[in-house]
C-alpha cells in the first residue's frame, strides 16, 4: 500500500511556470479544505493561465474534486466545510467579504460528472434558465445566445430543430453538451468541469474532448478526470493529487514523459490507482 510517507514533501513541483511571465486567469493561493476540522485538501497552490485546458488526475478521494468545487465557492453550501487561503481571478480574492458568490458563479461556470438538464424544461429553456434568472428577457438576445452556445457545444447541428423538445430526450452525450451550452450562456470566464465524460460512450467522450479543445480557444478550462489518456488529449497543463496534496504540477506532456516525483511516476505508470 502506498502511504503519505512514500513520497518526500521536498520532491513536490507545483509552479510549471517558474521562468514565464504570462498572465495567469485564476490562482489558488494555500488553499487548504476541511470539513470537521479534517482536511482534505492540503496547502495546495496552482496557477491557471488564461485559454488553456489543466487537469486534475488522481485516484478517487484524493481531493480533485474537493479542490475543484471551491474554486466555484460551491463549499459554501456544504455544512461543517471550511476553506482557508486565497482564489483569485484577475486578481480579485474571491473569497473576501465584499465579493457576491452569486456574482462570482458568473465568472466560473460548473459542468458536472452526470449531465443533469433541468427535466422539465426544454432543450431552449434549459440554456436560457441562467440568463432568465438574471433578467434577461430580450427574446432576440435569448435566441442569438441559445445559437451561438449550442455551436460552441457542437449541438446546434443536431437540435437546431428540435428547440422545444424536452431535454431529458436527449442521448447522454448531448446531455452533457446542452450543460455545456447552459453553462456558457451566462458568458462566464473560466469552466470547470468534475469528469464531463465518465458516464460517457467513447463517441460521445470523443465529441466532449472535441468540445473541450475548441472552448479553450475562449475560456480558461479546469478539468478533474480519472482517465489519464483523456488528460493528455486535452489538457496543456496536469497536476496529480494524492491524499489531499498537490504532489506534481506540470505541462502535460513533461508530466506524463518525465515525472519528478516518484509517486507520481508510479501513478502514471498504472502502479496504482
């Protein structure tokens, strides 16, 4: 069994952009997460730079998605949790005082593991449920919005003529697109996505990826996957968690081909998981 101990805190490498002065979209400063008083994510630091894709990989618990969902304030709604440290986008703190959480959620939109389409609405209604909650009423604007999201989903083509159609008619693949279309349609900056195509076929998987590197022309995307092959697709930069610690943060590539750490090296290798 590998332990906490098998790996030396002194081997971590979490800046993969050391000697690069681009601007960076989103940084998580010391960012530790508990509930109870037990944490689950440890101390950990990333960097986000702007249009680009990074993963998140791991074996199941090792706080990917813990990690994830503050990024979005999404732990203020869970009881008992607590997050310490700074998320900044643009270098605003988000966590401070004077900051909305509803107007933050805005600029990061979620896309869940399972698609999860509002059931009784249809596939119109479910992009412009955001949008309409925000007072958008302008039927030109909903209508130019519904249209350009669906086309950065890759859906328009396939539903464009069936807009009132009930969502949940949809194939699982296309469920997942219109909560990337619905996301989207309330323009938000950066996107996060907790394993967008686990319960997916390999078609649909493939049109997500597809998806995926086309909106990292616009947005800043943050990906947590299980499927290892899938990050190196899609992603230019990978951290590896593991128990709550960032242990690896690198581009992709370097990541996969030449790990510093040795836990990662095995992680990446199949040596567990």
């Amino acid at each position: 069994m590998i332990t906490s101990e098998t790996y030396s805190k002194s081997q971590i490498s979490s800046d993969p952009f050391e000697n690069d002065s681009e601007k960076y979209k989103m940084i998580a400063e010391n960012v530790t997460i508990s509930y109870g008083g037990v944490p689950a994510v440890k101390d950990v630091s990333m960097k986000f730079k702007e249009k680009s894709v990074t993963a998140l990989i791991g074996p199941s618990g090792c706080g990917k998605t813990t990690f994830l969902r503050c990024l979005n304030r999404m732990h203020d709604m869970t009881k008992n949790a607590k997050v310490e440290g700074k998320v900044m986008i643009d270098g605003i703190d988000l966590y401070s005082k004077e900051i909305d959480p509803i107007y933050h959620r805005r600029k990061v939109g979620m896309v869940f593991q399972k698609p999860n389409p509002f059931p009784t609405m249809s596939i119109f209604d479910n992009v412009t449920a955001g949008l309409r909650l925000n007072g958008v009423r302008d039927k030109r604007i909903l209508n130019e919005i519904v249209e350009d999201t669906l086309k950065m989903a890759y859906l328009w083509d396939e539903v464009k003529n069936d807009l009132k159609k009930p969502a949940v008619e949809l194939s699982g693949g296309q469920q997942q697109r219109l909560c990337i279309a619905r996301a989207l349609a309330i323009q938000p900056e950066v996107l996060l996505m907790d394993e967008p195509a686990s319960a997916l076929d390999p078609i649909a998987t493939q049109k997500i990826e597809e998806t995926i590197n086309e909106l990292k022309k616009e947005f800043t995307i943050i990906i947590v996957t299980h499927n290892m092959q899938q990050a190196v697709r899609v992603s230019d930069y990978t951290g590896f968690m593991y128990l709550g610690d960032l242990i690896e943060f690198r581009k992709t590539k370097k990541l996969f081909t030449d790990p510093k750490n040795d836990l990662t090296a095995k992680y990446v290798q199949g040596q567990f998981g």
